[in-house]
C-alpha cells in the first residue's frame, strides 16, 4: 500500500469513474478500480489490504453497479456506501456538482469550486 495516502480507501467500478473522481477530491484517498467485476481472489487480497482502512464504495446505478455493491456489501459490512442520484445512472456521466456534494456528504474533502458548480 501507499503512505501517501490517508486511512480512506474508495471503491469505484472503472477507470472513467476514478478519473473524475479523483479530480473532484481534495484529500489524498486511494481509488480502487474493480472494472466492473471482481474475482473471488482479488477480493480476497482486497479483503487483507483494506483491513484498517475507512471505506467507501461508489458505484453505478445499474445492475452492474447494484450487483456489484451487493459483493462488496457482504465483503466490507463495515464500509460506508455513497450513492449517486438514479437519474444520473453512471458515476462517470454524473455532474462533477453532484459527486462532490454525494462525496461530501460521506465527510470526504473535496475542492470546493465543484460544489459551486451546481
């Protein structure tokens, strides 16, 4: 893992999603892509990696994105879900405004000119 990175870890289907979301973030956060889907081994190793860490899974809202939240639900009880407005259907196509307020709203530091976007 990268000490340059804080405690918090977020889980985001693809690479499309981290792009944007990694702009929009002010804190340094680890962003982990599952591309969509999740071997039962990378989910393993993802398991041992995350031990100690805060995390945060967004995801689409679609089947693939529920599907896949319903893995990381049963892997990571303890992480907090952020959803995304249903109308917006992909992380990647959601207004930069909307993931910084959703983002927010999970006490994640984001750059404060995308909340005044909205």
């Amino acid at each position: 893992m990268n000490d340059t990175y804080g405690d918090k870890v977020l889980i985001v289907e693809g690479k499309s999603d981290k792009k944007k979301v990694k702009s929009i973030l002010k804190e340094p956060i680890e962003i982990i892509c599952t591309n969509g889907t999740i071997s039962m081994t990378k989910l393993e190793e993802l398991i041992d990696s995350l031990e100690d860490k805060e995390v945060y899974i967004l995801v689409d809202a679609d089947d693939a994105g529920e599907k896949l939240r319903k893995q990381l639900k049963r892997e990571f009880p303890q992480a907090e879900h952020i959803y995304i407005d249903r109308m917006y259907r992909e992380v990647a196509t959601a207004p930069v405004y909307h993931l910084a307020t959703v983002l927010l709203g999970a006490n994640i530091d984001v750059h404060s000119e995308f909340l005044e976007m909205g």
